[in-house]
C-alpha cells in the first residue's frame, strides 16, 4: 500500500519525516495549492480545498475529456445515485441540478450530454475562480513545486494535485503498431463517431466502451464486428421495470450504493480504508472483480445485427491497399476500412506530459501506478494523485465519480493537517 511504501522509505532513509515537516514549514499561506484537471475529481477536490479555507488555483477546462473523448449518444454504466460529484456541502447533486435547471435527467444513468451539462453546472457553484488554462510544466522547487501555465506564466505551489484523466493512457496493443493511424484508433478519441460512417470497423474488446462503440457505430451505418478474447459479460438492462425486490434474511449482505462490484467486493470498494487493510494477495481480485469488463444489457438489441466473434484476439495486422488487414488465432482474416480499440487504459503516471523528468523518478510506482498515502499523497511530499491513478492504493472506486466521496474529503483533510477518520466512504448518503 501506499503508507507502507512510505514506511518503509522512512526506514530507509531516517531523515524523510523531518524533510517532510521542512515542506510543511516552508510551504507557507503566500504559495496556493495548484489542482491541475477540471474532470470530477478536479472539481470535487478543488471544491474541498475552496470549504476548508484553503487557497487553491484549479486550471483546465471543465469536463473537457468527458466533452470530447466519449462518444455522443453514450449512456453511463453507473446509475444517478452513483454518479453526484462530491461537494463540501453535500448539496450540489444531481437532484439539486435538476430543480434549477427545470430539467429532467435519464433514469436510472444519464446520458453523456447530461452528466455534461451537470458537470458545468456543478463548476459554477463549486469552483467558480477555475482558470481554463492548461498546466505545461510541474517541477520542484525549494519548499514546493514550480508550475508553468500554457500561456507562459509561471507561479509556486505549495502543493500540486494531479487530476489530469486518463488520456495519456490508452491501452494500444504493440500488434497494431504496424497500423498507421488513419486505420486504427482507441474509443478514447472520439467525441462523435461520425467519422467513421458507412465504413467497415472491427472493434476489439468486450467492455462498455467497445460494446457501446460498438452500437453507436452500427445506429451510425457503419458495418460492424466485434473481436472478443472472452464471452460478454452482460450486466442487467437498466430500460427495462425494475423486478420487484425480493425479501431477504436479516443476514443478507445489500450491493453498495456504488454499482462497482458483487455485494462483498462492491462493499471493500466502496471502503478504501478496508480496500487497504485487505492482503494485497486479495486486491487484484477485488479490483478484477469490480472492473472486469462487462457490458450494459440494453446494448444487447442494439448489438443484434452486428456480428460478434469471442474467443479470438488479433495475432498479426498489416496494411493492404489502404486498408487493415488481421489475422486472428483462429486462423480466419478481416480485412476492414478501420480498427477501433475499447480496450481500455493502462495506467503509467510518467505519461503525464506536464511532469518534469526529475520529479517522475522520485514517485515511487508500482506497474506505473504511484504508491500513495493517507491523502493520497505520492512518495514526494505535497505531490497528490486522484482519479483513476489513485486505484492501486485505494481500490477500483477510483476510476469512477461516486470515488470523488472519498478522494476530496480525504485530499482537503490531509492538507489541513487534520487526523484521517477510521474509515470514510466513497459514495454520498
């Protein structure tokens, strides 16, 4: 975890803690803290720091990866009460949106334009001081960091939170890098797949992204197939009247609030505290099994048409006459206009541009996730990781917005100075 990451650091290197008290002293009240991503966890944060009094500059444009890199026309896994961005006060929800906007919002999950508009909303009222500037450059500097501002202006950080997203991330695997990019391309790209209209597309992956891609690009009339290494694993069909509850013993553990898991793994997520006392042999499975790729069961109609191929993956791709060509272990060839990968995201924070070289070899990673703290606080002092990131050390709650429930209350708390409580929950109620 990441504490005993930082134990252990501590063991190794005696003089860490008093170099951490240093920061803290030299890092005065002149130096605000810099919140660099205006996403969910941006927000949510940088709201939290804005309640506790604490000065705090937030750059980036408001749900800008939302905005641009998810499809239109995409549905979320996640229902409503899964999907409110934390607030200090407990009052900026969706519910709470919908009553000033005199609008009626998709149940039980919205739709992308919807979490959307909510979003801007919530940045209104939350963090109205955010500057839409981008961050270029993080470096460190005596007793904080140096940040560097897309226009040129450079201005001190008493600490920096990392809520950038997950767009450096996109999982590409190394047998289509013989692909030019004009045949091949991550779900993560497109704001509107109009582009690829009428064309003939493989899509690879058998997860939300590429199942709904999948169906947005057939309602599109595109020709469509899916390659899928697993069966799909269908999830219910949220369109449908909900079945009567069904009684059960006293005894009976109820899913968490989250839509992240079963009922045990659901309830560890939802606890990151628990998360992090769980052996860490058990992680991985808890993290599987709240992630594993799974598709929403109202796609299933939608997906009649197209043809969907499981147990194969792609074993050899070329270019051929301006078009891809694939050969999968079955044997069988495509040969398609283009390539779309929903397969997901890997996670290396030395992807993140705006990080200086010499700041990167002093976080302390795992698998290119950095090991984090209480706070969420990296191995160097004051240089804070949420959002998707944060998932090795605080559990697979941290790729979803329901995490920012425990991300922002626990970020703002540690920058005050202020003791963690036992255990804090990462969903509203």
């Amino acid at each position: 975890s990441g504490s005993d990451a930082i134990e252990q650091q501590d063991v190794r290197d005696p003089t860490a803690p008093m170099r951490r008290l240093q920061f803290r002293l030299r890092s005065g009240p002149c130096d605000p803290v810099v919140v660099l991503g205006a996403g969910p966890y941006g927000l949510a944060g940088a709201a939290h720091l804005r309640g506790a009094g604490i000065d705090v500059r937030c750059f980036g444009e408001p749900l800008e990866y939302w905005r641009a890199q998810m499809p239109e026309g995409m549905l979320l896994r996640s229902g409503r009460r899964a999907t409110h961005i934390a607030d200090p006060g407990r009052e900026l929800t969706i519910d709470r949106y919908e009553l000033d906007a005199h609008a009626v919002m998709r149940r039980p999950s919205l739709k992308r334009d919807e979490f959307v508009d909510y979003g801007l909303w919530f940045q209104r009222h939350a963090v109205p001081t955010l500057d839409r500037r981008k961050v270029t450059s993080v470096t460190a500097a005596p007793g904080g960091f140096a940040v560097t501002l897309s226009d040129g202006e450079e201005l001190r950080a008493s600490r920096v939170v990392v809520a950038a997203g997950l767009a450096p991330f996109a999982r590409r695997p190394q047998v289509f890098e013989s692909l030019p990019a004009e045949l091949v391309s991550h779900s993560c790209e497109y704001g509107d797949l109009a582009v690829l209209s009428g064309k003939d597309v493989v899509v690879v992956g058998a997860g939300q992204s590429a199942l709904e891609s999948a169906a947005l690009l057939h309602e599109r009339g595109a020709s469509v197939e899916v390659l899928a290494r697993a069966p799909i694993r269908w999830l219910p069909d949220d369109t449908l009247v909900a079945a009567a509850p069904v009684k059960r013993s006293r005894f009976t553990i109820s899913p968490p609030p989250t839509d992240v898991g079963g009922r045990l793994t659901g309830w560890i997520a939802a606890t990151p505290d628990v998360f992090r006392c769980t052996p860490r042999a058990t992680r991985p499975w808890v993290s599987f099994r709240c992630i594993q790729p799974a598709g929403s069961g109202w796609l299933r109609p939608k997906l009649e048409a197209a043809q969907i191929s499981v147990g194969v993956s792609v074993v050899a791709a070329a270019e051929r006459g301006g078009r891809a060509w694939l050969r999968l272990s079955d044997g069988s060839e495509r040969t398609v206009d283009h390539v779309l990968l929903g397969t997901g995201y890997a996670i290396d924070v030395a992807k993140y541009p705006f990080l200086a070289p010499d700041l990167i070899e002093r976080i302390a990673t795992t698998g290119g996730y950095p090991r984090l703290g209480p706070g969420l606080e990296s191995s160097v002092p004051g240089l804070h990781f949420l959002g998707a990131p944060a998932a090795l050390s605080f559990g697979p709650i941290m790729r979803f917005v329901v995490g920012t429930w425990y991300a922002a209350p626990a970020l703002a708390c540690r920058i005050q100075g202020r003791r963690q409580p036992p255990i804090r929950f990462a969903f509203y109620h």
